[in-house]
C-alpha cells in the first residue's frame, strides 16, 4: 500500500517516536490521527504540522474511551487503514532488592501499570481498529515492541508487556489476515528521543557501549521502518529488530 492518502491512527503521538511517525507520514500524504493522553502536546503537533495531523485524546487502556475514539475516527473519515500501537510507559524495578538487609520490592501498581498500558492498551486499540478495517479487507497493525522483550534486567513488567504484545503480533497476523489485515512489530533498542537523550551521560555512554554500531538509534529510522511494513505488503507476523545489533 502506498502511504498517501491511507488513514494512520498512532497512539502515544504527542512526543519521541509517535510524534516522528506522526510528522513524518503526514509528510508523505497520509491522513494521521494522533491519540494520546497529554492534550497540549496534541495541539502542538497539530500546530507544528500546519493543522493536516487531527488528534483525539485517548488513554490506551481505557476501554470505553478507545471505543468512542475509534468510532469518531471512523465516522470522520470513513475507514482506517494503518494502526501503529505506540504509546507505552516504563516503571523500572528490580523484582527484589537487599538494601541495608531489608527487602525492597517491585509493587504490584508498578507491575499492573505497565502491562495495562503497554500490553492491554494494544490489544484494546487493535480490536477496535480491525473492526473498522475488516470491511474494507484492508489494513496493517504495527506494534512496538523493545528490544526488551527478550528479557531485561530491572524491567519485569516492561519486557512481559512486550514479549506479550510481539505473541500478539503473530496471533494477528494469523487471525486477521483473512480480511487482508497484516500485523507486523518493531522491536527498537535505544533511541535518541528526548527522554534518551537527557539520560545521564555516565550512564548514556556505557548503554551506547553495548551497541555494536556504538551509537543511538535515530527516530526516522524506526519512522522509515513503519513505513517499510505499510508499504510492502509481504511483510507479516513478524517482528524486525532495529537496535544496531544491541543483545541484551
Ligand atoms: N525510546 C526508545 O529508545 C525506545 C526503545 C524501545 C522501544 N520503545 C517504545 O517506543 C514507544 C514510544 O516510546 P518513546 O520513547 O517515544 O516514549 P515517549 O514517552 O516519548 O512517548 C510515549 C507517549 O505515549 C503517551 N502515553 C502514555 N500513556 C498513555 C496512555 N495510557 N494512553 C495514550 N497515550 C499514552 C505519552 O503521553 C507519550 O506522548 C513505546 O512503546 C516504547 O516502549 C522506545
């Protein structure tokens, strides 16, 4: 499919990668609907794109509120094409850690968190964006997933949340591709957003020491990646690393 003119729905779009892809498919003619839970940086990106990037506020993981964002998308435009399932959070923890001989320990809030947002916020805005593609026979999910979803220190919840969002992945590439719909992921190391790029330098330099291209990864090259996936349509059921050859 040919990015200009297909309706793109990306979630977490008011900063670092949804708001590239946001920027960046706009550019290219799409129709972009940007969802996030931060308003002003949605009137920001809509501003910062001369008006073209529509928005809807929307909480990922709160069903009743998907449901109606979903259904004002299709009803302004009609139909939705590609659904980028961005939007996550991190609440880093060890699962048990000894400090002065007490036992500190990764909350249950901190846990749940992260599965809801990261995990049932994809499942919830895949299914409602399938029932407006399944019509039409025309439509690709993208998730993001982590290159933590192999399992990394200090992130129980995260790295559940992604190994589950990448199962589901593969699962709807097999459920949905008789309706034409394709699913495919994006598993990023580190990147240089903003977030990234504030870590402490110390500690920025040994992450960037693990990389064997020993550098960062650049926002357009996740963005041109999502671009790839909508625009060959063999791609599906599978998750393409994008972290400079990064093991965890
Ligand atoms: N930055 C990296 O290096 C990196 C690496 C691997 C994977 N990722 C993944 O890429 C995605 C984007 O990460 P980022 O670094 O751009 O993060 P970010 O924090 O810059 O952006 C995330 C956006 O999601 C929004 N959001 C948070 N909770 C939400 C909710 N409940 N409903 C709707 N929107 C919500 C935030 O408001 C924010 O605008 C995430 O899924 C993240 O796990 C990022």
């Amino acid at each position: 499919m040919e990015i200009k003119n297909l309706c793109c729905a990306i979630t977490g779009a008011g900063s670092g990668l949804g708001k590239q892809m946001a920027l960046d498919f706009a550019g290219l003619g799409a129709k972009v609907y940007a969802i996030d839970i931060n308003e002003d940086n949605l009137k920001k990106l809509q501003d910062q794109s001369d008006g073209k990037i529509k928005y809807h506020i929307g909480n990922v993981c709160d069903e009743e509120n998907i449901k109606n964002v979903f259904e004002n998308i299709a009803k302004e435009n009609g139909s939705l094409d590609v659904l980028i399932n961005n939007a996550g959070i991190t609440k880093d923890g060890l699962l048990i850690k000894v400090k002065d001989d007490k036992i500190e320990t990764m909350s249950l809030d901190s846990f749940q968190r992260v599965i809801d947002v990261n995990l049932t916020g994809v499942f919830l805005c895949s299914r409602e964006a399938a029932k407006i593609m399944q019509p039409k026979k025309q439509g690709v999910i993208i998730n993001i997933s982590s290159v933590s979803r192999a399992g990394n220190m200090g992130q129980t919840n995260y790295s559940a949340a992604k190994a589950g969002v990448d199962a589901m992945t593969v699962t709807w590439s097999k459920e949905l591709a008789r309706y034409n719909i394709r699913c495919a992921a994006i598993a990023p190391g580190y990147i240089a957003t903003e977030m990234v790029k504030a870590i402490n330098p110390a500690i920025l330099e040994k992450i960037v020491s693990k990389v064997p291209l020993r550098r960062l990864g650049e926002m357009s090259e996740i963005s041109r990646t999502a671009q790839f996936i909508i625009e060959n349509d063999f791609v599906n059921g599978k998750i393409l690393e994008i972290d400079g050859g990064l093991r965890i």
